[in-house]
C-alpha cells in the first residue's frame, strides 16, 4: 500500500498539469497513466490567448510556449476574400507533444506510475485505489482527470446526461502548396461560402514547418460525405468552400485525415467525499469554439491554486468541502460559457432560421468593416513612417 496526500488518476492535460502544479507547490502527489509516453491523439492542437492567460497562472506558461509556434497573424477570410488580418495569438502544438511538454515539468517528488486504476473506494477521510498492476494507494485526495474513459465514474455510481450526441465533428490533416514552396499567410480562418454545408470554419496554422488544418462540421457519423471527404479530400474541400483556392492556391491535404465526433456530456452526481473531477470527466465541451482546452486549464488552475492546498490544510475530505470547488464563480462562468458558445456556434452555423442569417450577415460585414479600418491604420502608420525618414534623410544631407 503506497500512502498519498493526491492521487491523479488519468494524464492527460489536467492531469499532468494538476501533477506538475502541486509537484512545484510541495504536495505529496501520484500521478496514474497506463502510457510512459503519451500515444498520438487527436485532441486539442493549439492554444488561444485565453487559454495562454489561463496556462500562465498555472506558472508553467513559458517551458509549455517555447514547445509551440505561435502564428504571428491571422487572415479572416470568405467569399475568396480577406476580410481581416489580425495580429495572431494561436499557438499550435500536437496533443501528444503538448502532453509530454507538460510531463516534462513535474518534479521528482511527484511519482509516477504507469498503470490503470481499476477500483477507487472513497470516504470522508481517506480514499484506496485499486491498481491493474496489483498495487494500492491510500489518498486523501482522488482526483478524477481520465477524460472520455467512463468506466471508473460508473463503477463509483455517477451518471452522465447526454446534452448533444454527435454535436459535431472535428477534422484535423495535414496540407501543403501544389505549386510553391510556402502559403501567403501565415495562418487563416476560413468561413464556407454558402449556407447548407452544416461547417462552421475551416483553420490553418503552424506547427513546426508544417501547415495544420482543423475543419469543424455537424454531420451524423454515416454521412457520405464524410467518406467524401476522406476519399478526395481537395476536391470535396472547393465544393464547399469555391473561394477557398483563392486564398490558399493549389494545395494538397497530406493524409492520414483524422475526424473526431464529439457528444456533449455532463456528470452527475458528482458532489462525494474523496473525489473531484477535473475536464472531460466532469463534462466535455466542443473544440470548435475552443473550450476543451480552456475548461481544463481553468478547472486545474482553480484545484491547484486555491482548493487542494486549502483542503489539506484541515482534516477530513467530505463532500461539503470538496463542493466549493464545484461552486467557484470563475469555473462555473467558463462551464456555462462553454456549453452556451458549443449550441451558438451550432445554430449561427446551420440554422436556417432568419435571426440567424441575420446574425450571420452582420459578422461578415462587422469582420470586413474592421479589417478595412485596421488596413487603412497601417497605411496611415505606414505613410507618416515613410515621410518621418523621408524628412529625416533630407536634414541628414542638409547638415554640413
């Protein structure tokens, strides 16, 4: 029997974060995964500035930002035009390598074994989790990261509601130009040019040299078009989206094509002794609007920061105590805000509805009436730098 203050069940990215996180603040940690080595997955692939901001009250930010390409400049773009071009806060990172970045940053005094849980026993003090490698741990904190695996959550009598099965699907390959060395921009967002298409955005960024492409549609899993997709993949891209070619040019989707559907889930009875449950395992959210990633940060950086240290700081782990975290304002504003962004984004994207083509024509114009003022800025910028040298240039000459 190993003893614990915390153990992680699941390394993922709340898991390895909670690891790495209470590992720096001195807790006696155990951090459970059947992988030494995370295996390819096609998870989160990039992270935004909310979730950077998020990730640097974690304090480990900078090792995490040194693994990952931020794009620099973002093209908005549609109808084969640029609307927009914004200065870039995407930071493009494979799942798998971002996992073992992280795994990177947990100090020796955090142990790690690889193996699964296969029983978890919870109670007001102390928890026992039983181990498929024939071991045992006696915590007095579980920690519940493993993600979409349900198994242990049912084993512990928890329930799941499914709020949206098959919400939508993400997309990920990689591309590359036909005809020339590079692309012109150094990452883009793509709007479909027609309504009917049931997609939201197509979105091309750097990792690395290459250029990574997430496609977020709403399609059942038996949708021909999928095998459309997968079979000629060009082809079936400019069908969608015609005034995609002008902005990319020939190019090439470099397989395999990876596609993931996503169910909106939400845990129920949650709230025991012993146990708290962080990202996926407490409910999932849609990539498309970019709240996987942001959820996990916020659930482990409030866990991490204030409540774990607080809970071991008196005696006993009951539900009552643990329920304050559940409660914190912050994670539930980025809970409701995540499930609220997954069903807009939906119907702003495929909702024949007049609201929504409204909606849909006033951020078009809204995106294009920006870039225009931010272009004419530039050039404005641009000009008086031009005469500034200019003048300066003349007076250098002028002086004897």
């Amino acid at each position: 029997m190993r003893d614990t203050d915390v153990v992680i069940v699941g390394g993922g990215l709340a898991g390895s974060l909670a690891a790495a996180m209470l590992g720096k603040a001195g807790i006696n940690a155990i951090l459970l995964d059947p992988h030494a080595e995370y295996p390819p997955d096609f998870r989160c692939e990039k992270l935004d500035g909310t979730q950077v901001a998020l990730l640097k009250k974690t304090g480990l930010a900078d090792p995490v930002l040194r693994a990952t390409t931020l794009d620099g400049e973002t093209w908005i773009a549609r109808f084969g035009r640029v609307l927009d071009k914004r200065r870039g806060d995407q930071h493009g990172i494979l799942y798998a390598p971002l996992i073992d970045t992280v795994r990177g940053l947990i100090p020796k005094n955090v142990t790690k074994i690889v193996a699964k849980a296969t029983a978890i026993e919870t109670g007001s003090d102390l928890q026992r989790v039983s181990l498929s490698n024939g071991e045992e741990i006696s915590a007095r904190l579980v920690v519940l990261a493993n993600g979409l695996n349900a198994g242990l959550r049912h084993m512990l009598g928890l329930t799941t509601d499914l709020l949206s099965e098959c919400h939508s699907i993400s997309i990920g390959f990689d591309v590359r130009p036909a005809s020339r060395r590079e692309f012109s921009f150094p990452a883009v967002t793509y709007y479909p040019d027609r309504f009917g298409g049931r997609a939201a955005f197509i979105t091309l960024f750097p990792i690395g040299a290459t250029m990574r492409a997430n496609f977020f549609v709403y399609r059942e899993t038996n949708d021909p078009w999928l095998k459309e997709l997968s079979a000629a993949p060009e082809a079936t891209l400019l069908a969608l989206m015609p005034g995609l070619h002008k902005v990319m040019g020939d190019f090439e989707v470099v397989r395999p094509i990876k596609m993931r559907p996503v169910d909106l889930y939400a845990t129920r009875g949650y709230r025991r002794d012993g146990i708290v449950l962080v990202g996926d395992a407490f409910a999932t959210s849609c990539p498309a609007v970019g709240a996987g990633a942001r959820k996990a940060l916020m659930d482990v950086e409030r866990l991490c920061n204030v409540y774990i240290p607080r809970w071991l700081a008196t005696p006993g782990m009951n539900a009552a105590k643990i329920a304050a975290f559940y409660d914190d304002p912050l994670k539930r504003a980025c809970d409701n805000s995540a499930l609220a962004k997954a069903f807009e984004l939906r119907s702003f994207s495929i909702d024949p509805g007049l609201p929504w083509r409204v909606r849909r024509w006033a951020k078009f114009v809204a995106q294009y009436g920006i870039g225009t003022l931010r272009r004419l800025k530039r050039q404005l910028m641009s000009g008086t730098a031009g005469r500034r040298s200019v003048a300066a240039t003349t007076k250098t000459e002028a002086s004897p």
